[in-house]
C-alpha cells in the first residue's frame, strides 16, 4: 500500500519533466558560473527547481482532474483513478511547493525565488485554464516552460542580464514547435476535453505546419546569438546549427504530408534538441 501510494505521487510530478526542469535550472546556473561554481548551490538550485516544477504540475493536475477522465493519455493518471485523492494532492502540492521555495530562498536570491513563483502562478492558474480558451495558452504556457535557464542563471549570477534573456528567448521559441507538435499527435484526445492549443483555427492542416515551421526556423539564428555574444564559442554554434537544421527538416515532411507521424517524429525531436543544444553550449563553456 505504501509503495503504491508513492509511486503515485512519483507519477504526480512527471519526474522526466520535472527533471528536465531542474536540468535547465543547472545549465543556466552554469553557464552564468563562468566557471566559478557553489556545487551546494548548484544541487540545492536543482533540486528547488525540480520541487517547484512538480508542485505545478500538481497543481495543474488537480484543476483539470475531470478532464483529465476523457483523455485516453492521461485517464491513469493517479488522479482520475483514485490512488491519490484531491486533498492529499493538495497537500502534497503545498508541502513540495514550499520546500522548493524555501531552498530556493535559503541557497540562491530573492530574484530566483520571485521569478519561481512566477513560474508557478502562469503554469499552473492562467495557462491550465487558457487551454480550453486558445492557442494564446501556448504563448503564456512558453513563458514558464522557458524560465528554468533565467532562473539558473539569476542564481549564479543576482541579476537579469541580455545573456540571460538570450537563453531564456531560446528556449521560449523552442516552446512553440514543441507544444504544436504534441497539440497535433494528441488532437483527438485534446478535443475531448475541450483544449484548444492548435494555431490557424485549431487545424491540423497547412498553416498550423507552416507556423510550427517558421517558429523551428526561428531557432537558427537564435541559437547563435550565445556565440555572437561570447557566452559560448564556435563550436557550440556548430552543433547548434546542425540540431537547429535537423529540427527543421522535420517540419517540411509535416507540410508535405500533414500526418500524425510527421508530427509525431517532430514531437520526438523537440525533446531530442532541447537537451543536447544545451549540453553543447556547457560542453563549450568548458
């Protein structure tokens, strides 16, 4: 019964996700460093990141239980099953929420604790209700979801500098391509509880591909600005290009053939490219 019950709250805050989140919050913190790392810092930026995200996603969660009922993707999740109930949920969001907050208060800055709570107020009460609204849910939806490498770097460094908005404008661009994707391979379910993240009308047709493409295309030149500006060097930019181009094939095949599949491979890609452009830009700070 135990084990049960925590793996259920494993599943609550999506640890790939939530991990992901914290991932970013290193890399930030890193790359802002300039080499000179607190590694106590670092873990416990980390981990206060990795609590406050799955705090939200808790939370996100329990305003969309019901939904969540009609949706094949996510009618197992602890929530709509019953193995976590929506009190213990609650206090569960509020008991990792604080914790999260508080390390973060302890081990970094008042700009990274603000900018986290931030974070969690978008994510979890204007974008999950905005979902059944319109695709403007995407564009609030990207703010949080591209803040974990700004707030990376206002730990290490105390400030919000052009650097910083660089990584954070990256990975917001990113958000768009990434969500869409998932938006068209999930469309059936998403239409059954009533969210409407789609671009051009909420269709899976031509422009809905062009405007993932064009966002994807936007990533190029957005991802040799860190080297422009000297925060990483050449070779990152290469490996960035390469990714950026790669990424980019993608979205013709959806033009050219508008299916699921299509979509599906650049789903995939979004989450391959994401990681390791930032594992090049760490690689090349090195």
């Amino acid at each position: 019964m135990l084990v049960e019950k925590a793996k259920a709250f494993y599943e609550l805050v999506k640890f790939r996700l939530s991990f992901l989140v914290a991932f970013s919050c290193g890399f930030g913190y890193m790359l802002g460093a300039r080499g000179v790392i607190d590694w106590v810092h670092f873990a416990m930026l980390c981990l206060g990141g990795f609590l406050v995200s799955g705090a939200s996603i808790t939370i996100n969660q329990i305003i969309e239980k019901d939904l969540d009922k009609l949706m094949s993707r996510t009618m197992n999740r602890p929530l709509p099953t019953g193995r976590v109930s929506h009190n213990e949920a609650l206090t569960f969001a509020i008991v990792i929420g604080l914790m999260g907050l508080t390390i973060l208060m302890v081990y970094t800055n008042l700009i990274t604790v603000l900018l986290s709570i931030l974070s969690m107020i978008l994510y979890s009460f204007v974008y999950t209700p905005l979902k059944r609204v319109g695709p403007i849910a995407v564009f609030v939806g990207a703010i949080p979801g591209a803040l974990p490498p700004l707030l990376g770097w206002t730990a290490a460094t105390g400030h919000i500098s052009y650097e910083a908005l660089i990584i954070f404008g990256i990975q917001f661009i990113w958000q768009f391509p990434h969500f869409w994707a998932i938006a068209w391979v999930a469309d059936e379910d998403y239409k059954r509880a009533g969210f409407k993240l789609l671009p051009s009308g909420g269709k899976k047709d031509l422009n809905t591909a062009f405007q993932i493409m064009i966002y994807t295309l936007f990533l190029i030149p957005l991802g040799l600005l860190p080297a422009k500006f000297g925060i990483t060097g050449i070779d990152s930019a290469i490996v960035v290009t390469i990714c950026g181009v790669l990424f980019l094939s993608q979205t013709f095949v959806l033009m050219k053939n508008g299916n699921r599949k299509s979509a599906l491979r650049i789903m995939f890609g979004s989450f391959l490219y994401l990681p390791i452009v930032q594992i090049a830009y760490l690689l090349d700070k090195v």
